[in-house]
C-alpha cells in the first residue's frame, strides 16, 4: 500500500486527531494513529477509548488498507518539515512504514490496523443541528465551571439540556454555576445528557468558525460531525444535580457596574487577597462600590472605590475573587448587574444587554465574611 500526500496538510489533521490520544494509554496501540485508506480519501482515526476522532483528508493512494501508526514519531517527523509533498509506502506483510521526502527516507514500525480499536458508530441515535459558533460559546461560557472532583462524576462534565427548539448548557462545581440557554435550535427532541470535559475541550479547539455541526447522541455516546471530523464521546453516566434549586429567585439588591473597571479592580485586589480564599469584600452603599481584601498572615491589604449603579439596602458580601474574574472574562456585554439579597446567600452574575436569542445567568457562592 502507497500513499502521497501533503506534509503540512497531514499535521493539519493529525494535530486535531491527536488531542484524542491519551497520556498513559492501557494499550500500546492507543498511542498510534490509525490510517485507513478507501477511495482516494485517507481516514485518520485516534481514541483513548473514551473520546474518539476521526478525520479525512484527499491523498494519492495506489491501493485501500489501513495500519496503526506511531503518533510521536510521526508528529515531530511531519513539524520539522517544509511543506512538500511526502510518500507512506506500507509492508503488508510487517507493517513497516516507510517515509519518502525530498530530503530522504525515514522508517518507522507499524502495526495491524485490524488491532485498533473500533470507533463507536451513531446508532439509534437523535440528532440536533447547531451553528458551530453556537457551540463554541456554550462550550467557552461554562468549560470553566466544571469540577475536578473525581468524587462527583456528573459535575466533572457539560450538561445539555435539548429542549426542542433550544440548548442549554450547564456547569457548576457547588462552588460557581452557569447556565447558558441558546434559542432557535433546529431539534425534535426533548433529552438531557453530561458530556466530559476533555472531550469538549478537543472540540473547542476543533471546530471551525462557521460551520453547521450534527450533534447525533445516544444514552452512550455523543457524535459530534463537522466538515470532515468526527469526535465521538462516552457520555458520563450519572444524574445532574438540580441546579434550578440553587438559583436564588428574590434578590433585591442589584449592582450594576461597567464589566471591565469591575474585573480590573478585582484583579488587582486579589493580589493582596488570602491566597487559600482568594477572598474579596464588596461593600455596597449611595451609588460607590468599595472592593476590599486583605491577608493578615502578611500584613497585605487593598482597597479601591468605583462608582456605580446600586439600587438596594447597603450590603457588605464576600466573594472569592479568582471566580468572579473567570466569570467576567466569559462575558462580553459592557456592563454587568450583580443581583444579591444577603451576604449568605449566592451572588446572581447577569450581562445587562444580553444577546437576542441567548442567556446566560452566573451563580457564585459567597465567602462567609469573618467577625
């Protein structure tokens, strides 16, 4: 089996393939690529046996077949060369590989491609269809809010929620919550489902700017297809939490604050925050916001006043600062509103002009303020 094709078009789809290969695979061949040949078309295929992807590409091909590639030696091999057309020749009998460019030949071992795992297939599966950018920013507004915590499997993931004619993606760690609603998806499905934080994040970085993507979902898996990739995902098998009986509903004190002095200012504060609380103080009174923090374990402390809009009695609250800046760097409208009622209860985070046809409501715990 022989093979031609661009050098720097193959790194192109094997850096977006790649992301699926694991650090310490369970397998020696889950550190390889599998190349498939069928009909002019070359399909490459990577797994840690959770997330999957597979993307094609066009190539001169003599003959249709597949083998496992190893993926290290073939990545740094295709980085160090200009961009030239270069040559696979396969020993069907060992699987060796042979490399031919302009500057010479590189040889490498490969293995049985019949040996790789199989790539989940969509089956009985429904289907939404979204714009990429869409996905894009559900995955961008709520990635961040999604736990580490190996003890609770359903918050380690996205929650999407597809209810007809809208996607709601959800995130929360008990500590931060975000829910961001998108209208005008084409769906005739109402279902909900987790899906893993790595498999979102190689798509964050996979997606095209302006592209439909098909997202097919089983109770297994989800397919995500665009252009020509695939991710395939397992999705986390476990009960979200009930996040709409965390959101506060009656807040009557509301600050609403230009969102760049507001994240400035605490980004500034916070270097002089305890570093184990991050804790900031936000006292509310007459129209100014005074933003406090202090770490009496080494004498730091800060203190800046904005001016602002605060329609409310006056309120003293603490926040943990590194998660307001996270939330407000997610956020693109120019000014924002903090919706409050006491210092124990959570903090509603909202864009005063939100976008047509999308919300997005953040939720944050306070930092119990100390006597």
């Amino acid at each position: 089996m022989k093979f031609s094709v661009s050098s720097s078009e193959l790194l192109k789809r094997l850096q977006i393939a790649g992301g699926a290969i694991g650090a310490n695979p369970v397998l020696p061949i889950l550190e390889d690529f599998l190349f498939t040949i069928q009909g002019g078309r070359l399909l490459i295929a990577a797994t840690d046996l959770e997330t999957s992807i597979t993307t094609e590409i066009e190539v001169l091909a003599d003959a249709d077949g597949s083998v496992a590639v190893p993926a290290r030696i073939l990545l740094d091999t295709l980085k160090a060369l200009p961009q030239q057309p270069i040559t696979f020749s396969v020993n069907e009998d060992n699987f060796g590989i042979e490399i031919t460019s302009a500057y010479g030949k590189y040889r490498l071992a490969g293995e049985n491609g019949q040996d790789f795992p199989r790539i989940p297939e969509p089956d009985e599966v429904d289907t939404v269809k979204l714009q990429s950018s869409i996905l894009a920013q559900g995955i961008n507004r709520t990635l961040f809010a999604t736990s580490n915590d190996e003890l609770r499997p359903a918050m380690s993931g996205v929650y999407f929620q597809v209810d007809f004619s809208k996607i709601t993606f959800v995130a929360t760690d008990a500590h931060k919550l975000v829910k961001y609603t998108f209208a005008n998806v084409a769906s005739e499905v109402s279902t909900s489902f987790i899906v893993p934080k790595k498999a979102l994040t190689l798509l964050k970085s996979a997606l095209p700017p302006n592209s439909e993507v098909s997202l097919a979902f089983n109770k297994a898996n989800a397919f995500f297809s665009f252009d020509d990739t695939r991710l395939v995902c397992r999705l986390i098998d476990a009960r979200y939490p009930d996040y709409n009986a965390v959101i506060p509903v009656d807040n009557p004190n509301v600050l609403s604050i230009p969102r760049n002095d507001f994240q400035n200012s605490l980004k500034r504060i916070a270097i002089y925050a305890n570093k184990t609380t991050n804790q900031v103080i936000l006292k509310m009174d007459n129209g100014a916001l005074t933003i406090s923090a202090q770490d009496l374990d080494f004498s730091n402390e800060a203190v800046e006043q904005l001016s602002c809009t605060y329609d409310g009695t006056p309120l003293t609250i603490g926040f943990n600062a590194k998660f307001l800046v996270e939330m407000l760097s997610v956020l693109d409208s120019e000014e924002v509103k903090v919706e409050m009622s006491t210092p124990t209860r959570a903090g509603i985070l909202l864009p005063v002009d939100p976008h047509e046809g999308e919300e997005i409501l953040m939720l944050v715990m306070p930092v119990m303020l100390s006597n």
